[in-house]
C-alpha cells in the first residue's frame, strides 16, 4: 500500500532531518529503530536497520519451552560414546 503523505525537511543546528508523518512511521514499523539510509536511482530509500542475530535469543528460547529442552537431552546425553574404530566415515 503506497501513501503520498509529505515528509519535510527541517533545519537542525547545521545539518537538516526529516520529519516524517507519525502514520507513516507506524505503517513502515520505523518507530524507535535505528535506520538505513540508501541512495537509489531518483530518491532516498529508508528501511529500519537489521541487526545480526536480532530476535534470536527469543526465538531459541521459545523453541526450547515447546520443545520441553529437557526431555530432548535425556535422548542423546546417556548414550554410550563411539571409538574411533566403530565409527564410519
């Protein structure tokens, strides 16, 4: 969905910014990120910033709490390790 809503630009001590309507913040899903600014051909592209690994740690602990973590490990951490001889490459 495009919107034409205007953005201004404003004088901030010696530099300028951009003042963006709050709706299109809110339907960018721009509000409190940190973000990327990228010249393209006519324009200037703003996209939020992605961080490696963002979101991570609450993803793998919420694969863990479906999972039952504990039961998983029972499987694997009681069996018998393998020598040299009997594993096959």
């Amino acid at each position: 969905m495009s919107d034409r809503r205007m953005a201004h630009l404003i004088r901030i001590g010696n530099s300028q910014g951009i003042r963006i309507p709050k709706p299109l913040i809110e339907q960018a899903h721009l509000e409190g990120k940190e973000l990327k600014l990228q010249l393209v051909e006519g324009g200037l592209l703003i996209t939020p910033q992605i961080r490696a690994r963002e979101g991570w740690e609450d993803t793998i602990k919420q694969g863990m709490a479906a999972h039952d973590q504990e039961a998983m490990d029972e499987e694997w951490l009681d069996l018998p390790l393998a020598s040299d001889d009997e594993l096959e490459w």
